[in-house]
C-alpha cells in the first residue's frame, strides 16, 4: 500500500534475482486493505480504485496509500519477467488486527505468489 509504482518496484525485484531464481511475494491480501477502522463495516472505497489516498498522519504529515488489487499483483510478477508458479489466498482470522473494526474473519488474510525469473534465450 506504500509502494506507488507496483510495476517498477517488482521489476527491480526480480532484476536481481539470478535466472530460474524463485520470487516470493506474501502480502496482506488486498480486499482487506478496502477497511478502514472509522468507517465501520462499510468498505472505505470501491476495489478496483488504485488511488493514490492522502491521509494526514498523528503527527500532520501527507500520507499516501495505494491500493494494489490481485491482478495487478501477479500481473506485475509477470511483466517482470517471471513465469507465475504459485497463487494462493490463505489464511482467515488476524489476531493483531487491533484497530480494525469490521470482521473480516471471512476473507482471505494474505496473497502468496511465487514466480520463477525466466532464463534468457541464447
């Protein structure tokens, strides 16, 4: 949610990696960043709305969020030049999701995806 350029910041990843290395990726899944603790059991925005979001921090500072769906997860692992090996939604329950108010126990907790870096052709 901090990261404003999903496509670079992947394809920088894997441009390290060695070929047929393996990408891992686990993020706290995407329909989970829709909540906000002020707004209750409502989502705080539509799901494919990427924003950017400004929010004003505790100490008065800009701050931006980003929303990143599924699709643009592995489609950034793709473009970056991995064959996708693994997808999976898992997890239910957050124990530490203190500030949350609407229960998402119901919803996939993270994305897991797991990438290989192509091997150049010769």
């Amino acid at each position: 949610m901090w990261i404003s350029d999903i496509q670079k910041y992947y394809s920088e990843a894997v441009r390290i990696l060695k070929p047929d290395g393996l990408f891992v990726v686990n993020e706290y899944h995407p329909i989970r960043r829709m909540w906000v603790d002020a707004d209750g059991p409502q989502p705080r925005h539509l799901y494919f709305n990427r924003g950017p979001y400004t929010y004003t921090s505790d100490e008065g500072l800009p701050t931006f969020e980003y929303h990143w769906t599924v699709g643009d997860h592995i489609q950034a692992v793709v473009d970056a030049g991995c064959r996708i090996i693994n997808v999976e939604e898992h997890g239910e329950k957050i124990d530490d999701e203190y500030w949350m108010v609407a229960n998402l126990d119901k919803l996939p907790a993270f994305l897991l995806i797991v990438g290989r870096k192509d091997v150049p052709c010769v």
